[in-house]
C-alpha cells in the first residue's frame, strides 16, 4: 500500500509541476496530498462520482464549488495569485484521466486510513493531513 500511495501521489505531483511549471518539489508534493484529502472529506471516492460533477454545466454551483477548491489549493502551494490561472491548472488535473485516477487511488487510501483499515499515515509527507487522518 506505502508503494501504490508513492506513485499515485508522485503522478499527481508531476502533473501539477507540468501544468504549473513552479519549481517546488514538496509543495507541489503536499499539493497532491491536499486535493487528494478534499476529495475524501468530500466523499468523491470513484471516477463516476468525480464525472458526475465535471459533466455538469460550468455554471453550476457544484461545479463552480469544486474547481475552485482545487484552485485555492494550487494557490496556496504554488503562492500564484492568478485565480484564472489556478482555475484553468484545477481544470487540466481534473479532466487529465490519468491524474484522475491517480488523485482517486490516493483519496481511497486516505479513506482506509481514516477508517483504521490501513496504518500507512507515517508515508503521507504533510504533517497537517497526517494529523487529519487519524
């Protein structure tokens, strides 16, 4: 399990360095680890639950709601004040399948550990997510 939460968050990471082009590796780190621990607190544990929400209109609320969580989140790791910027990165790494996919396996962890099915949390490098999990 330690492995699977490795690589899923270094995809996501790597994906948020692509988009962002900021040069942090811990931040982009703890980046991948906070929008992984928005879905889990949010209960978007599956692909379809996560579509449901991105085939919505972009005007919608829920929409609204969740791209702009996950733009906050780049905001506050990458220090990028551009809230378009953020907003248009927080679409790439949602409709990217591949960091998709990689987001939800980390948020399923996540959700083991939290349920105390999993005792991995020494392996999440955020400390303030760690602490939220247990």
């Amino acid at each position: 399990m330690k492995t699977k939460l490795f690589e899923n968050t270094k995809i996501t990471a790597y994906y948020l360095w692509e988009y962002t082009k900021f040069d942090n590796a811990l931040n982009l780190w703890h980046c991948a680890e906070d929008i992984a621990y928005y879905f889990e607190i949010n209960d978007l544990l599956t692909f379809q639950q996560v579509l449901q929400i991105t085939q919505s209109s972009k005007h919608e609320t829920q929409y609204i709601d969740f791209i702009r969580n996950i733009a906050f989140r780049i905001h506050i790791c990458t220090g990028c004040n551009n809230a378009l910027h953020n907003w248009y990165i927080a679409e790439r790494v949602i409709f990217n399948h591949e960091c998709l996919v990689a987001l939800l396996e980390v948020t399923n962890i996540y959700r083991r550990i939290r349920n105390g099915d999993d005792t991995i949390t020494q392996n999440i490098r955020s400390e303030w997510i760690r602490k939220l999990l247990t």
